[in-house]
C-alpha cells in the first residue's frame, strides 16, 4: 500500500522537472522581449535614418533646380 509520504515524494521529481520546464521558458521569453526591445530600437533608428535621407534628397532637389534655373540663362555657342 502506498502511503501518502511514498505519494508525494514520487511526485517529487516531475515536479522538479516542471519548475525546469518552466525556467527555461522563462528564459526563452526574456530571450524574446530583449530580441523584440532591439528590433524595435533599431526600427526606430531606421526611421529616423529614412526621415534624413529624404530631407537631404529634398534639399539637393531643390538645389538641383537653382543650378538648372542658372544654367538655363547661359547660352552656348557653336
């Protein structure tokens, strides 16, 4: 006959490994989260990378189109 001092302590050991199980995937998650912060951080890097990279572009299109309006005034001959 099984006592209840047999009992619990045969559930010792699966208990052991659920608490492993769930370290690991408490470090698994935390894995995730810091993975997603750094992906995020970097998306946002990028964003604001794009926003002065079309800023700039802005600024040398409108600078092109100075140089053509003074170009256009001289007059090449042949």
């Amino acid at each position: 006959m099984h006592t209840p001092r047999l009992a619990v302590q045969s559930l010792t050991p699966r208990f052991e490994q659920v608490s492993q199980s769930m370290e690991q995937q408490f470090e698994g998650a935390q894995q995730i989260s810091s993975t997603i912060a750094h992906f995020n951080e970097t998306s946002q890097q990028t964003v604001q990378s794009l926003q002065e990279n079309n800023k700039a572009l802005e600024q040398l299109d409108n600078a092109a189109q100075g140089l053509q309006g003074v170009i256009c005034r001289f007059k090449v001959q042949n």
